[in-house]
C-alpha cells in the first residue's frame, strides 16, 4: 500500500514537472555517422577546456539531422547539424517554413574514400573506369551498350589480379553513397564513353550509369564501415568502400588501393591529387547564438588551428584540413549567415 | 487416436491370440515414433545450447578483457611556467590552462622519467614515446591542476591511462606483426611499452573506471566507460518502476475485478494483447510526437525514454498481473466478502498480497524487457554521444543520458576495434544485470508462491 501510495506520488510530481519547460544548457547536436567521431572528439575535447558542459552528439543520418534543424527553433530542437553533404534547396525550404531563416554553413574539412581489400589479399590499382566496367548495369564493348559480363577484375582490365568481382558499397542512404556515384561510377562511365552512348539512345541525364549489375558481384553495405570490414574479414576476395580515417585505425586489417595511380591520404587529398573525397559540413541555427550557452564558443572552438588545423587532432583523425580554414574562421566569428544556394 | 483405431481393428476380428510379451508391429511402430520424437527434442535441446555456448564464448571472450586496463605510473612536474605565467594562482586564469599546453609536460616527464631509469628503444623518440599514453592524460592533470592549484610547482605522481593500442597489445589483441603494418604504433613503441612494464612504470589492473567513467571520443577508445549508461540506464528503471507498477496494477485489478464484462472490455482486452506485441520503434515514433514535440520535454533525457518504455511495459505488466489475479482461488476472495467485507477490502487485504509474486515476477520481467531495448530509444535522442553525467533525480531525469544497449550499440560503430572489446565488455554488464533481475523474478516466485 504504502508502495503503492509512493509511486502514485511520484507519478504526480513527474507531471507536474513535465510542464514546466527545464532550461537547456548544453549544446544539442544530431546528424551524419560520418562526422560524428569528428564532432564528439571536438566536444569531448570542449568539455575539458571550457566551462561549459560536453555537447551531446547524436547520429542518424545527415538528412535526418538537418531536418531536425529545421524542425523549428527553440530549446526543444536541436542546435546543430552534421551534414556529409551539402544542405538541399528543400531543407532550407523546410527550415523557412518553420521559421529558422538564419542558418550558417561551416566547411570542416574533407573527407577521402578509400578501396580497400584485405591485408593478405592481392593488391590493386584501380581507376574509376575498372570500377565502372566491373560494377556497372550495361557496359562499352565494341563501340555499343552490352550487359555486363565481366566476372574477374582481370576481365575488367588485363593489368589487375585474376581475382573474382566482389565489392562492398555503401548502401543508397549513405552520403558516402552519392560521392561513389559521382567520382567514381559517372567519372568511370564517361571515361569508357558510356555516358555519350546512355545520352545518344535518349538518357538525357545518363542515368545509366550509376545502374549496377544485380548479380551479387557489387553488395550494398546499410550498415557502418565495421559491417563491411567484418564482411572482407569473412570473404578476404571482396574489395571494401571505407572512409580514409576508418581505414587509417585499421591499417593492420586492410590495404589501400591507389586510385588513378595515387594513393589516399591526407595529403594526396589535400592537394587534389587523389580524386575521390568530399567536404564535410556543420550547419548553426543562429537563432540559438547566445541562447545556448557555449554555442558560439563551440563553433569558434570547432574550426581553431588547434582543433581543426592540419596538425590538430581532426586531421591525426584522418579529416583533411581545409586549406581555406582561415576564411571559414572569419566567418563564425562573425556569424555570417549562408548565401542561398546557387 | 491411434488407441482408439486400435481398439476398432481389434473389435472387427481379432485373428489370434498373442503374448503380451511378445510385441507387436503396432507396438514397436508406436515406441520408434516415441523414441524420434525424444531424439528431436533432444536435438532441439542440444542446439540451443550450442547456440547459446557459442554465444557466450564470443562474447566473454572478446569482452572480459575490457575489465582490465593497463596504466602508466609517473611523476610529473606541475611546470609554473607553463601552468601559470602570471604566478597568481587566481581560478580565472587556471581555468584559461587548455589541454593543448598540458600535453608537453607529460612528454617531457616521460622523456625525464626514461631518462633517470635509463630506458631507451631505438627508433623512439619523446614525440612518439608520449604516444604510449592515452589522449585523456592531459584532461586529467588538467583537472587535477584546477582542483589543486597549490601544487603548481611541485612533482606529482600520476597514474595515466595507457593508450588503447598498448592497453591491446597486453591483451593480445595488437602484437608486433600487426604493429608494424599499424600506421598508429610501430613494434620499437611496443617494445617500449615492455621496457617500462619490466621498469615496474606500467602495469594492468582491474578497470574500475569501465563502470564509472563517461563514454569518450573515437581517439581514446581506453578511457570510455558506462558511467553514464548504466546512470542513465537506472533512472529510466526508476521512471519505468514508479509509473508502470501502479497503473498497471490499477488497471488489472479493475479490469480483473470491477468491470462489468462487455463488448468494452473485451475490446480492451484484445488491444492490451496487441499492444504487447507491438514492434517497440513504435512506441519511440510516439514518444517523439507526444512527450518531445507537443509536451515539450528535452531531448536525450531519461524521463522521455522512460515514459516510453513504461507505455511499452506496460500491457505485459498488465497481462501477468491479470494472470496472477486470476490464479487466486475466487473462494479466499468469498470468504472475505462472506464475513462481511466490502470488495475492495477482500481484493486489497487477501487477493493483492497473494497475488503479488506473480505481479512482482512480470513487473521485473517487464523491466529486463524495457533494459535491454535501443529502437524506441534511436528516436529519442537518446543514442548519442554524452559525456556529462545527469544530476541527481529528480532533476537528472530531464538531463541528456544514454542507456547500457545504446552504448552497445554506439561502440559497435567505431572505427578502433578497441570499441569492439569494450562493447562485448558492455554487454556482457547488461548480461549480467537481465540475469539479476531473472534471478530475483524466480527467487521472489519461489519464495512467495503459494499453490492451491
């Protein structure tokens, strides 16, 4: 009874707690998988240095983290988002919509994306062509659009290893995803001049070339980078997409591949050399700056030299340093809000 | 059946006697069907063990090395120069130390301290010597500075973290082939590392702070704890208990004992059926939409993850409370009502108290439930990175938490494989509280339970 009349009362007290609005004093931040160990080795590290408590970082998608920036503006939505891609026309339509007109583009950094096989295994050089060739719906052959049949990489190209087709690529929610497609399937597509061939038979877009075969040769991974390496782990003939700094930390497990003769590292993709990579974003509701408490200062903090500069933990991470981080830098401190897109 | 068949071809004619010792077609027909039948059983029996060894033997053995954790011992010098230019001592200017200035300090000191022990490695130099040690060091002279600030000046003798390659490296998961290919430790550093443990500077120990301390960034994969999942794990408990125990109760006794039965109740009945079957990222899709988007509670707190695991817990609380209810002979129930009391009476002071085992054994059935769920959790916000730990209830329950699956499940994402130990570390915690509560479910039924 006495149970009973205790749990009744903390029923009470719950609700009446639920109404009234609790203040939030730490930085709430959501978005893409991608930038999530970025982001909370710099919260943990602002936790440390500040006064202000460590920012809660959550993932979920870069998508589903900038919808929930635009969800609207208050203690109740996040201040925040994560973005491995570009924010879309139709976010900040949303954001608008709900009124969260001010909202600040950061450029981070970029990340690289890597090929890579297991330690043991053959060693390969590709281009994006091979890739093209190996995984693609309808292939170049003899100047027309044919199925693809190729089954070996050593049918896709004479110089590579004799060793079946088998790839591991990020699944179609992933933003990793999008930059295959583009640097690597539609590079491969109109180096083989596949793509003048979708667009003379009417694919205005050349749409078939992100098509892939569907007969196992190329696997979609929904998971993370750990479920792919688990997968070459247990099938050491397949050949794995990671993000440069997944790779860097299991360098014992996986070798790289080079990429149109270069290989991947910070300082190939700083330079440009190595084609495959992409810049990597936060976006900042200005309309939680000095609501939040800390908010400005975690920004600030975010793209310092110390934190985010080529000597700063993000690039011994694996992130790229952008070399125009200066710039970047100029514009937190002043809050600048992003130019519509063009 | 087939008794009955017999019987009819027996009546029909039964063609000639025969000894029942001697056994019949039918007989040996009917004890091989037997005998298959235990063979299966059996079979099924084995499987699962096998299953449930193979499982076990997965998890313990990448994850009891996540109990042991190796530290440095060393003393380091609390440099003024560096701690405090201005040499006032005053908090303000302490608190501007960053742990960028603190990182040279413990370099040197290890340099100095392999010096005097004349411990050398070729191929090791102070710069990737102090790799050794973890990237949470100079957050913890940084906070031990700040909270003793008169010992700017002096030696200190600190026991700093091991950095996760060479904490592997002691627990067989890094060895020197895989360092050399390592691009983040290299064999002269291992060897360094034995150099030291030979020195008597670096030992393992049993990791106390795997339980206490907040979970850390992909770069020190050796300081992550569940200090703040198994907080945040309990206050979601706590909510689930205070709220799910007495409306669920309420609910059965009513439903059990005073309602009239209807159509009504009978729908209701059905839909409690049904709700306790509902996929639980049900119950997180209404957890947004009621308790964060229209009640306006915070994200990421354990208040919000605990009114949707109780609305989860909810209908199995109700069904084994009914159940129980109903186990209760009606004739104690009479006897009091005979004599004269009124019926909340009878069920309050005879039918409840022997029924309360059963309730008890499903409320902590329900809870192992709610404990080891992640999905509603994922839309909460609650599947996040937090490293502040929640205040004290019960203004804790509105702070950012996270829960022992969810750290599961976060761990298993992380690009070191030191997170991989630490999660099967983890579970094999969230193991060991679900048995706990089981056992406590069956010892409370055992003790209790009265059978009539």
């Amino acid at each position: 009874m006495n149970a009973l009349k205790f749990a009744a009362a903390a029923l009470v007290a719950s609700t009446a707690f639920a109404g009234t609005a609790i203040a939030r004093d730490q930085i709430q931040i959501a978005g893409s998988s991608t930038v999530l160990p970025y982001a909370s080795i710099v919260a943990e590290a602002f936790g440390e240095n500040f006064s202000f408590p460590t920012p809660v970082v959550e993932s979920g998608g870069s998508g589903a983290g900038r919808k929930k920036l635009c969800e609207g503006v208050g203690e109740n939505t996040i201040d925040i988002a994560n973005s491995s891609s570009r924010i879309k026309q139709s976010d900040i339509d949303l954001c608008a919509s709900n009124g969260v007109t001010e909202i600040q583009e950061v450029r981070i950094g970029y990340d690289g994306i890597v090929f890579a096989s297991d330690i043991n295994g053959e060693t390969f050089a590709f281009t994006p062509a091979d890739w093209y060739n190996a995984l693609a719906a309808k292939v170049m052959k003899d100047g027309a659009l044919v199925d693809n049949t190729a089954r070996t990489w050593a049918d896709v190209n004479p110089d590579l290893p004799d060793q079946d087709i088998l790839a591991f690529i990020p699944g179609t929610k992933h933003g990793t995803r999008e930059v295959f497609d583009e640097k690597v399937l539609e590079a491969g597509c109109e180096a083989t001049g596949a793509e003048e061939a979708f667009k003379a038979a009417g694919d205005e877009k050349a749409e078939g070339c992100i098509a892939l075969r569907t007969d196992g040769a190329s696997v979609d991974i929904d998971g993370d980078y750990t479920e792919t390496l688990a997968r070459i782990d247990a099938n050491k003939n397949a050949i794995g997409v990671f993000g440069l700094s997944f790779y860097e930390n299991n360098t014992d497990k996986l070798q790289v591949a080079t990429m149109s003769g270069v290989n991947p590292s910070t300082e190939s993709i700083a330079s440009g050399e190595y084609p495959i990579s992409r810049p990597l974003y936060f976006y900042v509701k200005n309309a939680h700056l000095g609501v939040i408490p800390g908010l400005q200062e975690y920004i600030e903090f975010f793209v310092s030299d110390e934190i985010a500069g080529p000597d700063g933990p993000l690039a011994a991470y694996g992130l790229v340093s952008d070399p125009e981080l200066a710039k970047t830098q100029e514009k937190v401190a002043n809050r600048t809000p992003m130019a519509p897109l063009n | 059946m087939t008794d009955t068949s017999a019987d009819t071809v027996a009546a029909a004619g039964r063609p000639k006697a025969r000894s029942l010792y001697q056994v019949s077609a039918r007989t040996r027909k009917r004890h091989a069907s037997e005998t298959r039948f235990r063979m299966m059983g059996l079979a099924a029996v084995i499987f699962s063990i096998i299953a449930l060894l193979g499982l076990m033997t997965s998890i313990l053995s990448n994850g009891l090395s996540s109990f042991k954790q190796t530290y440095v011992t060393m003393e380091v010098f609390l440099d003024p120069a560096k701690l405090d230019k201005k040499g006032n001592r005053s908090p303000e200017d302490l608190a501007k130390i960053t742990t960028f200035t603190i990182q040279p300090l413990i370099q040197t000191a290890l340099a100095e301290t392999m010096e005097a022990r004349g411990i050398a490695v070729e191929g090791v130099n102070a710069k990737t010597a102090v790799e050794l040690i973890s990237k949470e060091a100079p957050a913890q002279l940084r906070h031990f500075v700040l909270a003793n600030p008169e010992l700017i000046g002096q030696s200190v003798r600190f026991e700093l973290l091991a950095s996760g390659r060479i904490d592997g490296y002691y627990k067989g998961r890094v060895t020197m082939e895989s360092a050399a290919l390592d691009r983040n430790i290299s064999p002269e550093q291992l060897t360094l590392a034995d150099e030291l443990k030979a020195a008597g500077l670096l030992e393992s120990r049993f990791n106390w702070s795997f339980f206490t301390a907040p979970d850390a960034s992909d770069t020190r994969p050796e300081a992550a704890g569940l200090g703040v999942a198994i907080l945040g794990s309990a206050y979601m408990m706590l909510i689930v208990l205070a709220l799910a125990l007495p409306i669920g109760v309420a609910a059965s006794i009513y439903l059990e004992e005073f309602a009239p039965q209807n159509r009504w109740t009978d729908l209701i009945e059905v839909n409690i059926a049904n709700l306790a079957a509902v996929p639980s990222i049900v119950f997180g899709i209404l957890g947004l939409a009621i308790f964060i988007n229209f009640v306006g509670l915070p994200q990421s707190a354990p208040i919000v993850g605990g009114l949707v695991l109780t609305l989860m817990t909810l209908p199995t609380i109700i069904i084994a409370t009914r159940a129980a209810l109903k186990a209760v002979p009606p004739s104690i129930k009479d006897a009091a009502l005979g004599i004269g009391a009124s019926k909340m009476q009878a069920i309050f002071h005879h039918v409840l108290p022997l029924a309360a085992p059963g309730i008890l054994t499903g409320t902590i059935i329900g809870l192992a439930q709610a404990l080891g769920e992640t999905a509603p959790l994922l839309l909460i916000g609650m599947v996040a990175f937090v490293r502040e730990y929640p205040g004290a209830p019960p203004e804790g329950f509105f702070d950012p938490a996270s829960a022992l699956p969810v750290q599961v499940y976060n761990w298993t994402q992380r690009g070191d494989p030191a997170f991989f130990e630490r999660a099967s570390g983890a579970i094999i915690v969230l193991l060991v509280f679900l048995v706990i509560m089981n056992t406590v479910a069956i010892l409370l039924r055992r003790r209790f339970e009265r059978r009539w």
